[in-house]
C-alpha cells in the first residue's frame, strides 16, 4: 500500500495534514511524533480511529528508531515536519532547536538514506518512486525591506535560532540530495494559521486573550509584516509537491496577504466581536471596556525581531499550478469561529503548563560552572 511516513504528525501543520492525506488520497499515514508540549494526540482526535493511520512516538533524532519505523512501515515518502517552531522559545532555549531541527533531520536523513541502500535491489527501484519532503519556513530568508519578496534563489540569511537551525537543517537535506542523490523535495512557506494551532503563537493568542478579556501584547510598534496562509491551502501545496515537484528543487508557498501584526491583531478583534460580542462578555464588562481593540497593548519588541517576510509564489504556481483557495478575510473568519468553538481543546493542549505568558526576552545563559576560569 502506498505509505507516507509523516515526522510530527501530531503538530501544527502535521496534524492538518495528516487528516488531508487521509481524506482525500487513499494512502496509508504513518505519525511520528515526540508529543512535546506543541504535539499532542488531541490534535488526532477524529483520524486515530482510522485503519489507514498508524502512530508511533518516536523522538526524530533517535536514530535506530527511525530506522526501525522505516524498515518497518516500507514508506513510499517521508514527509519531515518535526520541529521546534516557536522563535520565542527558541531565544530562550536554542538547544532544543538544535537537537530536533538539525541532528533530528540529519538523521531522519541518514535512516531514509539506510533504507533506500537496503531496499533498492533489481526488482524494485524504490529509488526512483520514494520521496523525501522537508517542510521548512520562509524565515531562513531572513528580513525584508518595505519592497521585495522571497524567491527560492533568495540568500539564507536566518536571524533567530529557530530560522538558522531550519536552515540548516535545509541545508542538510539539499546536501543529502546532492552527494547521495536521496529524491529530496523542500519547501518554504509563510506564516501559517487555521485550526490546531498552539496558543503561544500570534492568531490563536489574540482570540482566546480578546475572548477572556486579557492583554493582547503586540511586540514592539506592531508594524512588522508577515504573509499569512491557511494550514489547509499549504497542505495541498505540499501534497501538490511530494506528487508533481522536481526532485532537487526547493518551492515556496505563500498566501499573498501581507498585514502588519497590529493590522491582524486588529482583524481579529472585530472577527471576535462578530461571533462574541463585547458587550455580551462579562470577561470586558469586568475591565469596564467596550471594545476588543481597547485590550491591546505595546510591550518590549522581540530581540532579533524580522520586519518584514513576503513570499513569491510564482515558481509552484507556473510550474505545478498550485495556488492558495483561501482569502484572508474568510480563512480568518473560519479560524476565529475554530477557536472560540474549541476553548476545550485549548485548554487540554496547554495543560502542560503554558498560561500564554510572554517568552523570548533573551534572559542570560546559565552561569559556567567553571568560577576559576570566569575569574581568570
């Protein structure tokens, strides 16, 4: 049977894939997912019943293991999502960046590699049909200025320690490719938004604050810029790429709606006062507000912080004919309606212990343990 072998099938974007794949080819979906604080099996919920889904927890950088799930799944394609994704948290602990966005790639790669030398022989060339597709983002782009998108020539030029250990890991799978000629795909995409999102990041933040009447912090001035795309178009974008893209090549996919944070926060709150009118919230009765908008506030920028990202999708779109369906103004509608629909999920998702506090202020790093060579 066809097989798709999915690494952090139980995130984010993973998650929403996974159900896609599921829906609308007749694949079997194999999850691999660590369940760190962002991957969870609520995010599963609906597809683990299926008979074509399998889930395996499994950490990507622990090798025999992944060479175990492969040889034992016989995947058609690897489809690597796993990662630590969060920018903030990513200022405030870098090592587990490194540890699952490069030596896990690196050996997610070398246990696709294994499998391909073990499994290619004269009667099937595995070779020439197996795939693996590296999701990665558009911040190993770096920043933008007020012009100018990202193409797929553009220089890496990362900024933060999550945009430099994606792109390595982007540089890993290109040179895995290259030197061993492993069928690789990567793709880049924007900023992502939709269901199953976990509430540390922008959009899902904004709804549940403006629903229970907290802050709604805004780094800095709020005039950075980011391009948004829903979940859903990007995982047929990726589904478009892992069946027709060239391999060797890298795509970007983006939604081609630019907002600067403080006009996104600002569409959220009058998307929250559609479905959950402020004057019906006892949540902004209690701060004595009439508006959702009057619960933003300016708080200390991000260090590192990129103004602007903005992707051309020019080469997908001329060459696979992928573009994305959902407009903003709907996508967000839909996404808002999601989450106020789904407080239990929320809350079940940030059980481990997340209160939507504010991270990423770049504390210093642990004092050595070496005081004689400090004071020397």
């Amino acid at each position: 049977m066809n097989t798709l072998l999915v690494t952090g099938g139980a995130g984010f974007i993973g998650c929403n894939f996974v159900r896609l794949a599921l829906a609308e080819t007749d694949a079997r979906v194999v999850v691999i997912d660590k369940l760190t604080y962002a991957g969870s099996l609520e995010n599963l919920a609906g597809v683990r019943d299926n008979p074509r889904f399998t889930f395996i927890e499994a950490d990507i950088a622990d090798g025999a293991a992944m060479r175990a799930a492969i040889r034992e799944h016989r995947p058609r394609a690897i489809l690597n999502f796993a990662a630590e994704s969060h920018v903030d948290r990513s200022i405030d602990d870098p090592g587990a960046f490194i540890r699952t966005n490069i030596v896990g790639t690196y050996e997610l790669l070398e246990a696709a590699r294994a499998y391909l030398a073990e499994e290619s022989d004269g009667s099937r060339d595995l070779r020439s049909n197996f795939r693996f597709l590296h999701v990665s983002t558009d911040e190993v782009y770096g920043s933008l200025g007020a012009t100018g998108l990202f193409q797929e020539t553009t220089p890496y030029a990362p900024n933060s320690p999550y945009a430099a250990s994606k792109a390595s890991a982007d540089h890993l799978v290109r040179a895995y490719h290259e030197t061993f000629q492993l069928p690789a795909l990567i793709t880049n995409c924007s900023n992502n938004y939709g269901p199953y999102q976990f509430p540390e990041k922008l959009i899902p933040l904004m709804v549940l604050n403006a629903a229970e009447g907290r802050e709604l912090p805004i780094y800095g001035d709020g005039s950075n810029v980011r391009d948004w795309l829903h979940v859903e178009d990007h995982c047929r974008g990726l589904l478009t790429v892992l069946e027709h893209g060239r391999v060797g090549e890298k795509y970007n996919l983006g939604g081609n709606s630019e907002l600067t944070n403080l006009e996104i926060v600002n569409t959220l709150c009058d998307e929250v006062e559609r479905s959950l009118p402020a004057a019906d919230n006892p949540a902004l009765k209690a701060r004595g507000l009439s508006v959702y908008r009057d619960l933003k506030a300016f708080v200390r920028d991000r260090p590192g912080h990129d103004q602007r990202y903005a992707i051309d999708t020019s080469k997908i779109e001329r060459e696979l004919g992928w573009k994305p369906r959902y407009d903003l103004a709907s996508g967000l509608a839909r996404t808002v309606s999601w989450y106020l629909d789904n407080r239990a999920w929320c809350t079940a998702v940030s059980a481990s212990g997340y209160g939507r506090e504010r991270l990423g202020l770049a504390a210093p790093p642990p004092a050595s343990n070496n005081s004689a060579s400090e004071a020397s």
